[in-house]
C-alpha cells in the first residue's frame, strides 16, 4: 500500500462503531494522525550544571560524554522519530511526548537535527526537581497542532519531603479545531525493588487520574491522551487500581480511561528488555469520549511499538534488545534503552 500522509484522502476508515476498534473498512475517505512517546536515554549536553547531578554526562566524567557522541545520538534519534508511524503515515508523528531530556536546549538541538528541522517542530518544556535534572518534554508540528495553554503539575508524596522527580507536563491544544488534552509522565522507576517502589507510582497514578478527573469536570467530553513511561506495565497496580484503566474497548465509557497496551502487553510485546524478560513502561492511554461510537471527530484507532532493525542490538548476550547508547558503562553509539510508542487517531472526512 502506499504511504498516506496526514491530509491524504484515503479510502480507508476505522469501524469505530464495531465491537472491533481495530478494525478497518474500505469506501470511506478518511485522515490519520499519529501520536507518539520515547523515552530518549539519558539526552543530556556536555555542559556540567552545578544544580543537578549530571557529572556522568560531560566530557571528563565516567561516560566520557563530549560533543561528538552528543551529535550522534542527536542524528540517531533524529532518525527514529521521522519514521514513527510510517506504516499508516510518511508525515512523522503530530505530536510527541518525550522523557529523560536534560533540559529545554537539547530538545531544541534535536528538533534541530535533520531530517526533523525540515519537518517544522516546536517545543513545550518545563524544568522539573528531579535531582537528575532529567525532564519530560511535548514537541508537536504547528501546522496540524496548535497548542492553547500548558502547565506542569509538581509531583509531591507525603512524608518523603527530599523525594524530587519529575512533574506531569500538561498541554491542551487543537487538532483540526477539536480540543485536545496531552499528559506527559515519567513516573518513579523501579529502584531499590519493584515491590519497595511501588507505591511511589501508585502516587503518581493517582496525580495523574485527579488531573484527568479535573478535565473531565470542567469538559465531560473531553479528548485526553496520557503518554509516559510509566515504569510499570499495564497490569500492573498503579494503572489498574489506581488510574483504573479499563482493557476493553467495549467496557470503557464516556469518563473512563482505555489502555491499548494491555492487550500488546498480554501477546508478549515490550517497548524495553531486562533480564531476558520483556517489559512495556512506554504506554499510551486515551479517554473515554476518543473510543466512543457516536464520535465525529478524531477517534482512536491502534496502539503500535515501534521497533526497526536498525534499532536493535545485533549480538552478543543483548542481541534483540533496544540498541542503546551505552550499555554495562560502555559507549555503543545506539538509540535508547526503549521502544517508542504511538498511536493513531482517524477521522471521517466529510465528502
């Protein structure tokens, strides 16, 4: 088939108001628009900030991090995230959650890269606490996005005072005049024990729920996606009981939470490997209002990792995993620890 680009009039239209999301129909022209989120490992510049903890990523720290590796993996990553979507789409993702950026600067440097510069990205970024110094970032295309407000919503637990991470970036914005409302997360990791952790993402479900359920208050229909790594997979306790996520598309109602990637999760795909066991962190999750059948607008359609050759590990004891930039301490000149996740969201043109 060939490509279709996002304002192709294609003879193709999801059966949203099938029992089968997924399902695609022939004879009605329709638009596609993808939605994607990476983490991108570790994108920090050379430059030491006194304020943060970055002193592996310079030029005389462990990582022996300069300008010529950052360079590199600019143009890797660059790379990736033109293709995302090239399934449905040759246009690149609309918009795109990000995480693991140092600061506001090297997003810029990377939609700066070719061949991203040409494709016209802008940027919303906040700095967050995180002792780190790492961020989560939303780019988007202007052209088919417009963004009407952002803010970054503090990520706070109680009785852990010194515990500093990253906020929830918020985006409200436009597409094709419908509101849309993006949540940006990079939610605790699993350190010192997914069991002895595990409450730190189950605090950070429930701030992002209390987010949702404050769209949803002042706009009952509204059009959420929320996009991460999310440190946890989808069966996880903190998308099940405490953003309470629903797996069915059938089961999912006007305010509730649908989460595609349970069912990717459940046929064994991941979007990043440890231990020779596969995990799926980078999740996509829609509202309520973008799975309905009586939807005239953007609908969602599938959920997808994107996973190329070109990014995997060719051998050795990590052979089949992400092809990442440095592994066990040593430079690999790869892409990131993970797999990007998108989505695409279709829409009935009307003849």
């Amino acid at each position: 088939m060939k490509r279709l680009t996002y304002y192709s009039l294609i003879l193709l239209f999801a059966l949203l108001t099938g029992a089968n999301q997924n399902s695609v129909a022939q004879g009605k022209p329709a638009k596609i628009a993808c939605v994607a989120f990476y983490n991108l490992e570790n994108l920090f510049d050379t430059i030491d900030d006194p304020i943060t903890d970055d002193v592996e990523f310079t030029p005389n720290g462990p990582s022996r991090w300069n300008s010529e590796r950052y360079y590199a993996k600019l143009k890797n990553l660059a790379k990736v995230i033109s293709q995302i979507g090239d399934d449905l789409t040759k246009d690149g993702p609309i918009m795109m959650g990000v995480s693991e950026v140092e600061n506001r600067q090297v997003v810029e440097d990377l939609l700066n890269t070719p061949p991203l510069k040409e494709m016209g990205y802008k940027v919303v970024h906040y700095d967050s606490p995180d002792k780190r110094g790492i961020d989560v970032s939303f780019i988007y295309r202007s052209k088919f996005f417009q963004v009407t407000s952002s803010s970054a919503h503090p990520f706070k637990i109680e009785n852990l005072p010194d515990f500093y991470t990253r906020d929830i970036l918020q985006v409200d914005g436009t597409l094709e005049g419908e509101k849309i409302h993006v949540l940006v997360n990079h939610w605790p990791s699993r350190s010192g024990g997914e069991v002895e952790s595990r409450f730190k993402r189950n605090a950070a479900a429930d701030l992002c729920l209390s987010i949702v359920q404050s769209i949803y208050k002042e706009e009952p229909n509204a059009k959420i996606i929320i996009m991460g790594d999310l440190n946890d997979d989808p069966v996880d306790e903190s998308l099940m009981k405490h953003l309470k996520v629903k797996t069915k598309p059938e089961n999912t109602g006007p305010g509730d939470l649908f989460d595609p990637m349970w069912q990717m999760y459940k046929d064994g795909i991941g979007s990043l490997a440890y231990k020779d066991s596969w995990n799926l962190f980078d999740q996509i999750i829609v509202s309520g209002p973008l799975m309905a059948k009586n939807n005239t607008g953007y609908r969602f359609l599938k959920a997808r990792i994107f996973k190329k050759s070109f990014m995997l590990q060719k051998e050795g004891a990590y052979e089949g995993y992400p092809f990442r930039t440095y592994a066990a301490g040593v430079y690999m000149g790869g892409y990131s620890d993970h797999f990007p996740a998108y989505i695409f969201l279709v829409k009935e043109v009307k003849k």
